[in-house]
C-alpha cells in the first residue's frame, strides 16, 4: 500500500472513532469528540484522499472546451439521448 492511502485510512479511523466515542461513551466533552472527528474528515482526510486520487491526472481531460462539447454532440446524435 501507498503511504498516503495507509495515513488516509488511518486519519478516516480515528476521525469515525472519535464520532462514535462522543456519542456512546458519557464524559463532558463529548460534544468535542464529534467535532473533531467531524473536522478531522472534512479537513484532514478529504483533502488527502482527494490529492491522492487527482495527483497523476491531468486536469485539461476533465475541462469542457470545444472539443469536448462536438465529441459530446456527436455521441448524442449517434445514440439519440
């Protein structure tokens, strides 16, 4: 495995463990637990799971321009959507 989807996973279990201890286990800072396990996923885990899935792609075959859009006309004469 990759280091960045090894330190992904584990950033994911610890931010899904930290959720579910606030909920179930009864300590007064339970309400924090949620949040940074909430916190931890929206801004640990996603943006490293997001540049590793985008980092050897290139972003100039996801742009619509001209090209694109009379490749995409031309399969929708062909198959009549």
């Amino acid at each position: 495995m990759k280091i960045l989807k090894i330190i992904t996973l584990i950033a994911l279990l610890a931010s899904i463990i930290s959720i579910i201890c606030g909920y179930f286990i009864d300590v007064p800072y339970a309400n924090k637990l949620i949040g940074f396990g909430v916190l931890g996923i929206f801004f640990v885990v996603f943006p490293i799971f997001s540049y590793y899935r985008w980092k050897d792609k290139d972003p100039k075959d996801y742009m619509i321009n001209k090209d694109s859009l009379d490749k995409m006309r031309e399969n929708q004469k062909r198959h009549k959507y």
